[in-house]
C-alpha cells in the first residue's frame, strides 16, 4: 500500500512548477489575455519540447507514454500558473478521443502532430442546449455514401464489399468549443442516428473545411477563448468518422471523465496558488498597527482553505489513479474529483479575493485571472451539481 | 501509487477477519450506554478487551517487551479497520492504551511501566484522564489543581472536569501544577493517581445525550507518592505533549465514518420522503453526494498520511486538519440523517416507533460533542493557521 508520489511524479511536479514560474507568469497571461488568439507560442514550442503536449500519447506515437495520474499531476502546476493557450484541448480533449476512439490510420496521423505541438485540436461537442448528455447532440450527420437511406438507425456505414465508403454532411451550430480558433482539427459531435448516447458519432473535421464557421464567443475567463463553431452543409469523407458510427459516446464518456480529472486538478494546483498569494498578502499588509495576518478571522480563514485542500489533493490523486489502475472505479472517482475541486476552487479563491482586500478586486492586481478561471472550471464539463448527481447514480442510491 | 496491500498484509487481514468473526459477541449496532457507569456494561466491555487481549490484537504497535506485537503501521491500520468493519464493541480501556500507555513508554520508570502497561493492555485497570478544569479547557496550561510536594508524597487539591469515565476509572493520569511561581507551561507534572485514594469524590456530569458521560473529579488532601510522577518535576506539559504527538492511526476512525455514512445511505433508501424513497429526491441525493465526496476524500488524505509516516516522512499541515475536519464531518453525517428521517428524527429511544434505536438523534448530539472536546475547532484552526501555515500567533491577555 503506497498512496504517494514516486520520486520521477514529484521531480514531474516540481520541474513544470519551476518552468512555469520563470516562463508563464502572470505577466504573460496579461499580455496573452489581449493577444490574437491567446496562445504564447513560444511558450507552447518549450512545453511540446518538454514532453508536455504528448504526456498520455503513446512513445510510437511521439508522446511520453504516461498514464493519468501523471497528466493530472502537470495539470496541477498549468492550473497554479492559469496558462491559456490550448493545452487541455489538445493535450486532454483531442487527444483523449483519439487513443479512445481513433483507428490506427487516425492515431498515426495525429498523434505525433499533437505531441509535437505542430497541430492543435478542439473538441466540439455542446449544443444550444448546453446539455453535457448524448441527448444534448442533436446536430445531424448525413450519410452520402451510394445506396444509403441514410435515416434513422445507427450504421455501420459499410458496403457490400465491407468497406466503409459512406461520406457524411455535417450541419448544425456547437458552442462553447475550446480552442476552435487555433486547432487544426476539430472532433465533432453529430447524430446519425438512434436517440440519447446511441447515435452520436464523432468526427475529424478540419477547421478550414469549407462550410466551417468560427465565431469567437469571448469569456469573462481570459485565459480561455471559446468559440461557436457552424457546420453548414460540411462534407466530411468516411475515413472522418472517429470510432464506429453511433458508437461516439462510448469514446466520449473516456473524454469526459479524463476532463474531469484534468480540470479537477487544475483547480487544485489554482487553489494552492491563490491560496499561497493570499497567505502571502497577509503576511505583509499591515493595518491597525499589526499584520492582517495576526487577526483571527483572516486566520481562521486560511485555516479552513488549507482544510478543503489538502483532502482535494488526495481525492485528485486517488481519480488519477483509478483512471489508470481501477477501471471500474474510474467514472465515479472523476466525478467525485470534479465536484470537489470545482467546488473548492471557487471558494478558496472567493475568500483569497476578501483576505486582498480591495486590491483583490482590480483588474491590475493579478488575482482576478484565478477567480474567473475557478468559475470555468467549476461550470464546465459539468458543475458540482452534476457532478454529485452523477457520484449518486454511480454508487446506486 | 498503489492501492493493495501485499500478499503478507492480506493474510493478516484475512486472519484478523476471521478472528473477529469468530469472538466479537453479538450486539446491536452503535447502541449508546443507557447508564454510562452501568456496571453490567462495564463489566461486559471489560470482558470484550480482555478477549482482545489473549487475541493478541490490543496495542499491536506497542513494542514486544511492554506487551505488544512490534507490528507497524500498516498492521495497526488493518486491525483498526477490521474492528469497526466488525463492529466491535469499543475499547473502554482506550484511554489507557492511546495516552498513558504510550506515555509510559516513552517516560515512565521501570516500575511504572511493570505496574501499569499490562492491565492496561487487558483492561484489568480502566485510566481516565484528569486534564480540564473550570478554568482550563483550551486554555489547559492554566490549570490549577495543586500538587504539593511534601516529603515523599504529593498532596492534591483541586478539581477536575470533563473527566470521562472517572466513575468505572482505577487510575487517573492528571496534569497537575507543582510550580504556581513558574511560567505556566513551565510548573506543570504529570501524575498518575489510584482513584481509590481518600479524598477523590467524583460528580457525575450529565451531557445534552441524557447520559453521564463524563464527571468532575475533586481532590482533597489526596495523597499521592512521589515515585508516581512520570518524568521530570515541572515538565510535565513536555510529557503531556509527547503523548498528544503520537500518532494517532487516522484509518480506522475514517472507516467508522464510512460506516456512518453507509448507515444514512441505508436510511435514505428505506424512508421515504413525500411518497417516495429518500434517495430518489434530487436534494437528498445532492447531499448524500456531497458528504461521500468528503468522507472519501478523508479516506485517501489517511492513506496518504500513512503512506508519509511509511515513507519516514514529518507530517505536514495535512496532519493538522485531520480533527477539525473529520469531526465536523461526522456531524453532519448525523444531521442528514435527522432530515432523512423528518420528525422521525426526533423521538427518543423509548419511544414506540423510534428507528434505528435512536441512535441518530444520539449520534447529532455526541458528535458536536467530539467537535468541543479534544481542542475544539476552533482551536485546531488556530493551530492550522499558527503551526501549519505559521500565521502570527493570538495574542494574550494583559497577565499571560
């Protein structure tokens, strides 16, 4: 029994924590904040020649071959730094869907690209509807393939010949799609068929195929660009289909509990930070003749912080763990990770923000990244809510 | 990073299992004493240690010489868990064998250690701590209760309060003031006291429970020799604190919430709450949601502790939350239950249609017991923020 780091995890840790506090501080996600489209390129060149892009893509691949547990714990230190740029949809997101659904032809033809930080990607899965479900998928994929109704049922899409020769028109609007703006390839969600998680099918669409629209959607977090994303009549060849059609959601449950953890620890490494600034800040600021510091409520404060993130940390490791060792325990423990942080985040933050006092709340004061990126966090790819309702189907109330 | 245990850890636990299976006496679950002091009861749980005892499985960690198996860490986890996965009754000897006994160990004569440490381990003797008083809860360093030396013997004075278990209790170990003239800390011994000695009155004290749980201890002219003095004179606080260090196995404590958890799941789905079960309306299974999320996060912070002592580590501030944070957890467990249950949650064990034996109104009160007793949080968050995070310190009163 050892629940504990071992020596290359904490040397992983204590490495990107020492990068990012010389190459990513606050100063350069201010500048990035305003920039084109927030991506520090020169930074993301250093993290792909780190091994960073591809930490879970297989060596064959290009990647570093490490399990999730150790993504998460890199997500820590991005999360303490609030890197934007497109690392989760990349690095997590696209290529979580790749080595869950992708074929080998898929898998080769990507994956280094994103290990190497030469291609980005973005997944695109909600709706209007905001709903993270697979009856949220309601944008439709058409069969053009010869001899094909192309309604209702699930497909294989396959000829007489056993060949998949169906190609598909993609139309319909997705929101809230990280990162579209820069990725070079977009995993799409789009129902052929069924209803609910049956029927959905993803898809590699390039962003400059033609019928794609990006509309920047900007967010009160700065550190993240998000985008709606238009599929107007998009015409998309077999070879686009990730997975076997109407089998997207099989893919997307993985995605989806490895972006629970990646932002579970995100918010983690963001709430230390905070926490650690705001500690920090009272050990300085002085008022009625003494430290802030030295007043008990401002003490109690900080008391209480600590005690919701030290057990956070451990509830992290131990998702990151089931994501690669328990796979049965895996989903619930990613949903108990997400509820957790996303809940500790906020508030760790919110009280970070009052122990500043009014400086906490200027724009100038470098604070305010962290409380936005705490409300991403916590809202997206499911809330606390969700999250906790999905903690109590998992364990069958 | 890994979860399981090794083949030798298995077998124990497995061995450990059986053991249980085959000598813990049939009892109802979490049942609270009627009459804390009942001897019937007393003498029951004094019976189930002794079992333990001739089972090998009392202070498994405490070295061989002083009656223990040598086991560590991971051993003493596993048994802890195993006895509440059990339901073992408690260990009314616990007092003896957390604190005194360790405390023997590290400072106690010879004598000391022949005399007491082996009907501490089979619960012939009961010990009981005499430490608050009126005037010193948290503040516990203004004690006053006097020990005078004259000659060879200690003459007490005083009164204790808080003092669980004082009126089943053989022995008290009790931190008394030898140096009224010295700074607090500094005039302080440690003290063990035959509560047969003449003098000793002991009050019980009744809590919110119904139950006399605890008692005051008054002391009148009680002599007490002085070979009873365990480590210096005057340094007392030192030797309290020592013990106050020891490591505490968190695991098993976190797998009694488990099991309280569980027992507030089994409600939810039993009770039903506007015409259906409990655990199918969204509020409910929001709260149940949030609380397992903090008693598993609990369970593998422990794990990781563990692991930290396993690995020879210091423990960091994470050893610091673990009081405050389990016991309001405990809490608010017992409050979920209450709301489960409605107006069902309030009626008292002799009520006709009481559930669950009561115990969950029981549970609601005793555990914001635990959250007071032992530092209350507050205290623990001044311990968090000064030692662990090292915040300034509170400042003191004018004649501090």
């Amino acid at each position: 029994m050892d629940f504990g780091l071992s020596p290359d995890q904490e040397l992983l840790q204590r490495s990107a924590a020492e990068f990012l506090a010389a190459e990513c501080p606050p100063a350069l996600v201010r500048e990035v904040a305003t920039s084109e489209d927030g991506v520090p390129r020169a930074l993301y060149g250093k993290m792909a020649a780190l091994g960073w892009l591809g930490l879970i893509v297989p060596e064959k691949f290009g990647g570093a071959g490490l399990g999730m547990l150790d993504l998460a714990l890199l997500c820590e230190p991005i999360g303490a730094s609030v890197v934007p740029g497109p690392f989760f949809s990349s690095a997590v997101l696209a290529t979580l869907a790749l080595l869950h659904g992708g074929s080998a032809a898929q898998k080769t033809h990507w994956l280094p690209r994103l290990a190497a930080g030469d291609a980005f990607g973005a997944l695109a899965l909600l709706e209007e509807s905001d709903w993270l479900a697979g009856a949220g998928v309601v944008a439709r994929a058409r069969q053009r393939g010869a001899g094909k109704s192309g309604t209702g049922k699930s497909s294989s899409g396959k000829s007489s010949t056993g060949k998949s020769s169906t190609e598909w028109t993609l139309s319909g609007t997705k929101l809230f799609v990280l990162d579209a703006h820069v990725a070079d390839v977009l995993i799409a969600a789009f129902r052929t068929g069924g209803r609910g998680e049956d029927g959905v099918t993803l898809f590699l669409v390039p962003r400059d195929a033609p019928g794609v629209e990006v509309l920047p959607l900007p967010s009160v977090d700065v550190t993240r660009r998000l985008a709606e994303v238009r599929f107007t009549q998009v015409e998309v060849p077999a070879a686009a289909v990730l997975g076997a059609p109407g089998a997207g959601w099989r893919t997307l449950a993985r995605v989806l509990d490895g972006a629970a953890v990646a932002l579970a620890a995100d918010s983690l490494g963001g709430a230390q930070r905070a926490f650690d600034m705001a500690v920090a800040y009272c050990g300085v600021r002085q008022q009625f003749g003494r430290t802030i510091g030295s007043f008990q409520a401002i003490k109690h404060m900080a008391a209480e912080m600590a005690s919701e993130i030290e057990p956070a940390r451990a509830l992290l490791w131990y998702a990151g763990y089931a994501a690669d060792a328990l796979p049965r325990q895996a989903p619930r423990a990613a949903s108990m990770a997400k509820a957790c942080l996303g809940d500790v985040y906020s508030r760790v933050v919110n009280r970070a923000v009052q122990m500043h006092g009014g400086i906490g709340f200027t724009w100038e004061h470098d604070l305010h990244f962290w409380f936005k990126r705490a409300k991403w966090n916590e809202l997206a790819y499911g809330d606390v809510a969700w999250h906790r309702e999905r903690v109590a189907a998992l364990s069958k109330y | 990073m890994d979860l399981s245990l090794s083949p030798a850890q298995e077998a124990f636990r497995l061995r450990v299992r059986a053991w249980l299976k085959a000598h813990v006496p049939r009892r109802e679950v979490g049942e609270p004493s009627r009459e804390h002091g009942d001897p019937s009861r007393v003498r029951w749980l004094k019976d189930w240690q002794r079992t333990l005892y001739d089972g090998g499985y009392v202070a498994i960690g405490w070295p061989r010489e002083f009656g223990g198996q040598g086991l560590g860490i991971m051993e003493q986890t596993i048994v802890n868990q195993e006895l509440v996965a059990a339901r073992a009754p408690q260990q009314i000897g616990a007092m003896g064998v957390l604190m005194v006994g360790p405390t023997l160990i590290q400072y106690g004569t010879d004598e000391q250690r022949a005399r007491h440490l082996p009907r501490i381990l089979s619960a012939e003797e009961i010990w009981c701590q005499g430490y608050s008083e009126p005037g010193a809860g948290s503040d516990l360093a203004a004690l006053k209760t006097r020990a005078e030396l004259v000659g060879d013997e200690f003459l007490v004075n005083g009164q204790k309060v808080w003092t669980s278990n004082a009126q089943i209790a053989d022995w008290m170990f009790c931190l008394v003031r030898t140096d009224p003239t010295a700074p607090k800390h500094r005039g302080i011994s440690y003290l063990l006291i035959d509560m047969q000695t003449p003098g000793i009155s002991v009050r019980p004290l009744v809590q919110m429970t119904g139950d006399a749980g605890f008692n005051e201890v008054f002391f009148e002219d009680v002599r007490v020799p002085r070979r009873n003095l365990v480590g210096e004179l005057n340094q007392g606080w030192q030797v309290a604190n020592a013990t106050l260090a020891h490591e505490r196995n968190m695991l098993g404590s976190t797998t009694r919430t488990q099991e309280m958890f569980n027992g507030v799941l089994r409600l939810a789905r039993t009770r039903q709450r506007c015409g259906r079960p409990a655990s199918e309306d969204s509020l409910v299974r929001q709260k149940l949601a949030a609380l397992q999320i903090r008693v598993e996060a609990m369970k593998y912070h422990s794990l990781r502790q563990l692991t930290d002592a396993l690995r020879g580590r210091r423990p960091g501030i994470g050893a610091s939350v673990n009081k405050l944070v389990s016991t309001e957890l405990n809490h608010d467990i017992a409050a979920l239950a209450l709301e489960v249950m409605g107006d069902f949650g309030m009626l008292a064990r002799t009520a006709g249609r009481v559930l669950d034996r009561g115990i969950w109104p029981y549970e609601f009160m005793f555990t914001l017991g635990l959250i007071i007793g032992g530092g209350t949080s507050q205290i623990q968050k001044n311990i968090i923020s000064e030692r662990g995070l090292g915040m300034p310190r509170e400042a003191k009163g004018a004649d501090q």
